[in-house]
C-alpha cells in the first residue's frame, strides 16, 4: 500500500499502527486559542531513537530528551506549541523535566521514559501553571493522532501526516508519522518535529543508523529560509506489537523494506514543510543527477533549493534559469559547465555550456503551477540528490517581521 493509496486514511497517522494512544488539548500557551499541547503514549516499552538540530544553541527539552533517549527505550512524547523554551536557563530545565513528570503520572509510566519537546518563540519561559492543569487532562485514544498532529503546529497551515505499510517477516507491519513546520527550515533540521511510529519490532541500532539515513536524504534535504532553528528532533518509536522478531543487522531483505516505508513516510513529510513553507506559493524540487557522489549532489541541490534569488524570481513566475546555473556554480562542487545541462519542468534551458534557445513564454510556462521541478546534470557520474523548498515572497518578510512583535 502506497502513500497514494493510503491518502484517505492519513489522518491520524501517527496512532494508526498498532499499539499507540494520543491526543491534543487546549492549554493556553498560544494567544489564538489553538490547541498547543499533545500526547502521544505507546502501550508497552518502544524500542526509540531520534535526531537532533546541529545548532549550538539547544532548548531546554532536547537536553533533557537527549537524556532520556541514551538507553533507547522510551514511552510517552509531551510537546506543546507556541512556546520554545529555548534559553531559558536553569529554570527551563526544570520546566522541561516537570513536564515529563506529569506527563509520565498521565501515561503511567517512569518520568525517564518521556521525550519532551516544545516549540515557538524563543527567550520566554514556559507557563507552568498552565501546563500542570492541562496535562493531565489530555485526552488519549487509538484515533488521536489527528489531534495529536494539530496540537504540535505553529505557522503551519495544516497537519502534515503520512502512513504507509510494509512487509516483513511473512507479515505487514504500519509506519505512520507526523511534523510540523513552516518557518526557520534549513538543512542539517529546521525547525521541524517529527514524530514516527511502527508497530514493527526494530533493534536498537538498526533503528538509530536507519534513521539518520532517512533524515539525511529527506528533513536535511529542506530549506525554507535558511535558517537552521535550536528545537529541531526526528524521533521513531518501535513497539513491535505486530509480533515477530526484531528487525535486526543480518536481516537485509527486512531492512530493505523498514528502510523503503521509512524513507517513503519522511519523502512526503519534508515536501509537506516545503510546501507550507511562511509565505509560500510553489514547491519547488531541485534533482541533481550525474555527480560524482551523493554528498556533491546532495550539496548543489540544498545550495540551489536556497537562493533567495532564485525563489523571488520562482514567486514571481519568472524563469531566470541564469540563477539555478549561478546557484549550482557556488555550491563549493567543482563540475565543468560543458557537461552541464537544465531543466525546468521537462523544458531543456541550459546544455553545452550556453542556453538552448528556449523562447522564454516557453520557459515560463514550465514553472507555472504550485509545484516547479529543477533537474541538473552534472555531467560527472552516477549519483543523485533531491532537494525540496518553497519561493520568497513578500508574505514571508511580512510575517517574520510581526512574528514577536
């Protein structure tokens, strides 16, 4: 079964494998009256790994989750929105870890076993007292993931979920996940989170090298505005409530199908930050092909995604195909522009070191649309990248400058 197949029963996916509980409420942290606050409970031990943002600067709850993570066991994930608890000092570390006490008393479960995540505006502390009422009072079902999903948005203009299943083992296992993000997105995390589950049963290690490959060729491959956030975290949960043995190092032919669900769920997530990216009109897909590794075509791809250039002309329907060609030539990869060809959409723009002679209501009508898709081959070898992000427009600046204020 498909992402395509599946698209109808999406939402709630983070709950629709086997064996997970959730839910979002009201807390009151956020002046609109949204819900800010989420609960996503497993029913038994999950086996657990996560990634975190590069930043230097981290917010209180990654600390503390970074914690409670080390042995790779968790059961329960708090998150509320709408405040980051981000330099916060001591007292954010405190608030950080009260959290995870009421909400392990709400799942029954040892404090230690919470991963807790917040997001919103940095340098504010959290409303506690808002927080000790409200978490014990979240709701908890098999169909909370939708809630779950809404409760942990910021500037998102929509949940981002995906489901899909896999086989292994002679049986078929769910894979279900949602994010959030809209704003602050840069590659290496942005200010995204991320939450997945399976009720498949994953070793260990298997889980944490699985998912740094799936967040390396999807979450790193996103960029918004360039700017990388402190609260970023990609965190799977594996329950293995479907029965039948774990996902294991000398079991390749069931890596191969965990990895391809994995990947699959993670693509879709990260178009979907692209897409809802502040301010955004196009999604726009860059593809390298022909590069001597993945590591150079990963790094033209993310470099091209963010131009600024580049996106203020795609905002505007003008398909300066000049600046995908400046943006590819200062990637930091060295290729020989003769070998180099361009496209937009299926449109032939740049080939032999000069343009094709592409009349230009021709090029531009190969960006019209809400999705532009860039192909560049480098000429050098075989391997291929894809890169995902959005165009700038006014409305971006415009939010960003009353987002505090």
């Amino acid at each position: 079964m498909t992402l395509q197949e599946t698209a109808a029963a999406t939402s709630g996916a983070v709950t629709a494998p086997q064996g997970y509980r959730a839910g979002g409420t009201v807390a009151g942290i956020k002046e609109s009256g949204l819900p800010d606050l989420a609960l996503l409970v497993a029913d038994g031990p999950a086996v657990a790994a996560a990634t975190f943002t590069t930043n230097v600067v981290q917010a209180a709850p990654l600390l503390v989750s970074q914690e409670h993570i080390r042995d790779g066991r968790l059961r329960t994930v708090v998150v509320n929105s709408g405040n980051a608890n981000c330099a916060t000092g001591e007292r954010g570390i405190a608030d950080a870890r009260e959290m995870a006490r009421l909400a392990a008393e709400r799942a029954g479960c040892a404090p230690s076993e919470v991963f807790v995540n917040s997001t919103g505006v940095i340098g504010h502390c959290l409303p506690m007292e808002k927080l000790t009422q409200a978490i014990p009072t979240v709701p908890l079902s098999r169909d909370g993931g939708a809630a779950f999903a809404r409760a942990i948005m910021t500037t998102d203009t929509f949940p981002k979920e995906a489901l899909t299943e896999f086989q292994a083992h002679g049986r078929t296992y769910r894979l279900g996940g949602c994010c959030k993000g809209a704003g602050m997105i840069h590659p290496n995390m942005a200010t995204m989170l991320a939450f997945l589950t399976t009720d498949a049963a994953v070793e260990a290690d298997v889980l944490r090298m699985r998912l740094g490959a799936a967040v390396d060729r999807t979450f790193n491959m996103v960029t918004v505005d360039g700017d990388t956030s402190t609260n970023d975290t990609a965190l799977i949960l594996a329950n293995g409530v479907a029965g039948g043995p774990p996902i294991d190092g000398g079991d390749s032919d069931a890596i191969a199908a965990f990895d391809a669900a994995l990947l699959e769920v993670c693509t879709k997530l990260a178009q979907d930050i692209a897409r809802d990216g502040e301010g955004a009109t196009k999604l726009i897909e860059t593809l390298v092909t022909g590069a001597a590794s993945w590591q150079e075509a990963r790094q033209v791809a993310r470099t091209v995604v963010r131009s600024p250039l580049l996106k203020a002309a795609l905002s505007k329907g003008d398909p300066n195909w000049g600046r995908v060609l400046m943006a590819a030539g200062y990637a930091g990869v060295r290729f020989d522009p003769a070998t180099m060809r361009l496209w937009l959409g299926e449109q032939l723009l740049f080939e032999h070191g000069a343009g094709a002679g592409v009349a230009p209501g021709a090029a531009a009508a190969a960006i019209r649309g809400d999705t532009v898709r860039i192909r560049i081959d480098l000429g050098q070898g075989q391997a291929e990248a894809t890169a995902w992000g959005c165009d700038l427009t006014e409305e971006y600046v415009r939010f960003n400058a009353d987002y505090v204020t």
